[in-house]
C-alpha cells in the first residue's frame, strides 16, 4: 500500500497487512466490540454486492503552482454482465464518445484480465483448503467485480486497542459516530497469499475507420497469443523477483541489520490516521478518510517532498438496507523544483441497478465533426 500512494499514479489497489499480534494487556473494550462487529458487517457484505451494475466517471487532475491545470483525464463507463462477468465499458474518454472497435477491444482486454484474477483467487481458495486453511474473510471473492474489489482499496484489520470516539456526526441525513482509528501496522506489502494480479486497461481514441471487426485474423490472434505470453513471462518474472526480495530480507534479518523497507513502513503507520463514520444500529461503515501528518522522513526528498496524502471512500444507499460505494478519491500535494503541486484522483459510482444477463447497454453515437 505505500508503494501505491507514495508512488503518484494513485491508480490501483492497496491492502494491508494482518494486524500485529497483540500483546496480553488491555481488556476489550466496549468500542473494541463495536468495531469488530463493523469490520465484520464490511466483510460479509463485500461477498454480497456482485448482483450489481453502474455507470462510473473516472477523474484524474494535476494542477500546477497557484493550481494552474498541467494535465486533466475525464473518462465516463457502464458496467454491465456477460457470462457472469462484470465487464467495464467505456463510454466517453474527454466527453469524446468512444469508437465502437475500440469499446469491444476494451472489454475483450477486460474480460481477458478478470479471467485471469479469477484464476489466481480460484488457486489462492483452494490453496487453502489444501492447507485446512478456512475461506479468507477480508479478500476479494473469487467472482467479485473490481469496482468493489477497487473502491475497498482501504482493507483495514481489526486492532482492539487503536479506536478512539471523537464524536457524533451527521452523513447523508444519517446520525452516526466519528471514530478515529490509530494502525499499528497498515502498511506491508508482503502479506502471503493477498498479491493480486494487476492488469493496466487502456483505451485508444481512433481517428480513423470504426468499422467494427468482427473476426480475428491469423495476424491479430498470433498477436494476441504473444501478448499473453509475455504477460506470464512479466508475471513469473515478478514472482521470482518477490522470492528474491524475501530472501534478502531473511538475511538482513539473520545479520541484524534493519530493513529500510519496514523501517518506512514503520514511520508511515506511526503517522497515519484513518477516521470512519459508522450507523450506531446497523454497524454499516459510510464513510472512511485516511491521512498521512507527516512525511518528511521518505527518501529522495530533496527531489520530491510528499506535504500530504488524503484518501476517502463514502457508500451509499441506493436500494433500502443495500449499500454500495458512491465515491472515492485520493489527493496528494507534492513539492518540486517547479513549485507546489496537486494530484487528485476520483472515481464517482451511479445509477445501481440490478444486474440482467439478457440486457443491453445503449451506446452513444460518435457525433459528426
């Protein structure tokens, strides 16, 4: 996870590592209770949200100093189910509507991915029941559509101890209770068996022809088939990588020297806050923030100088007693040799509806020029 926000692609999936082993000393607390009961509604409700489809506009601003705009992304989808699948469609890349070519390359591409996650969390399953491991609670299913996967990028553990009530508030007209959690270890990116394969989905805005293809040539499936190829080629590459980075580790460790990796990981769960909102009845979580207070101990800061990082997640209720994710964003501000500046990543999610195989999404004309 510190890799994903400190990195400033601000674009993918973070998740977090098992809570430390506690030490016997405090006794449980009233609030403790509530929070696991919280943290357990989150988890069984994620495994219940696959019944349905949305449509989503993706953000992505970088803004200059005196918020002078460099570069801005607005990208529009609908979301709809084949084969059991939640495929992401898009719509409109820069209120441009997208080539009907380029729409189905996108979701083949799409497909192809979720297939492939599928197949990773179908091994991870039953590499645990060959263990007499039980189902993981706190990790995608094996059929969980990527916008939950994604909009959970906050997949905190339970740490009875680390909660604090700072009040009571009022989200969309509902009364719940402000609680500031303090984590303990939130950041590790080694956790065994939570690696999720990650696939970049890209989208080319096409000037020419858009004449659908609806056969593959030899050409275009011989290319295809090499694409996977060096797709399994990267992923056993990262795979042996990782193997290499844990043996080092082992070694630092036997010698007695610090790992500069957990040492970071160290300072940036002592900075960290996470705020969550949470229905003192239904124990449903509608809102969390994370911010990190401090950075200044990162490396390379005489490059770069990382003055905040603010992530937030709200759900919603579009169906009585279902809720479902309305919206994230992630804001970074950084210090450069040009100046202060901002990025800001959102992703807004509407118009739930109940997911039907056997209907059809309306795709808008590309208008003439």
């Amino acid at each position: 996870m510190r890799r994903l926000l400190i990195t400033a692609a601000l674009l993918s999936v973070c998740v977090p590592a098992p809570y430390a082993q506690q030490s016997p000393a405090a006794k449980a607390t009233d609030l403790d209770a509530f929070m696991a009961q919280a943290l357990l509604r989150r988890d069984t409700d994620r495994k219940n949200l696959s019944d349905y489809v949305l449509d989503e506009v993706e953000e992505f601003e970088v803004l200059g100093p005196g918020r002078v705009p460099y570069a801005r992304m607005r990208r529009e989808y609908t979301w709809y189910v084949r084969d059991g699948i939640h495929v992401r469609s898009p719509l409109k890349y820069d209120g441009i509507p997208i080539p009907e070519a380029d729409r189905r390359a996108y979701e083949e591409r799409w497909i192809r991915s979720e297939e492939s996650r599928r197949k990773y969390r179908t091994n991870r399953d039953e590499k645990r029941a060959a263990e007499g491991k039980a189902p993981a609670v706190s990790v995608p299913s094996v059929n969980e559509p990527r916008f939950i996967s994604e909009s959970y990028f906050m997949d905190f553990k339970f740490e009875p101890g680390n909660y604090y009530l700072a009040g009571k508030e009022t989200v969309d007209g509902k009364n719940v209770l402000k609680i500031d959690y303090l984590p303990t270890r939130l950041f590790d990116d080694n956790e065994p068996g939570t690696d999720e394969e990650t696939h970049e989905i890209s989208v080319t805005i096409s000037t020419g022809s858009d004449k659908p293809e609806d056969k593959k040539t030899d050409a275009q499936k011989a290319d295809e088939k090499k694409k996977e190829e060096e797709r399994q080629k990267k992923a056993e590459e990262r795979k042996q990588k990782a193997a290499e980075e844990r043996k080092k580790r082992d070694e630092r460790k036997q010698r007695g020297e610090k790992d500069p990796d957990q040492e970071i990981d160290r300072k940036m769960d002592k900075t960290s806050q996470v705020t969550l909102w949470v229905d003192p009845t239904t124990h449903q979580i509608v809102k969390y923030t994370f911010e990190n207070v401090w950075l200044d101990f990162l490396p390379a800061g005489w490059l770069v100088r990382i003055d905040d990082l603010r992530a937030n997640m709200q759900m919603g209720q579009p169906f009585p007693d279902v809720w479902l994710p309305k919206n994230m964003n992630i804001h970074a501000g950084v210090t450069i040799a040009l100046g202060s500046m901002e990025l800001q990543y959102s992703r807004a999610f509407s118009n739930y509806r109940k997911a039907d195989v056997s209907s059809r999404i309306s795709i808008p004309k590309r208008e003439n020029r």
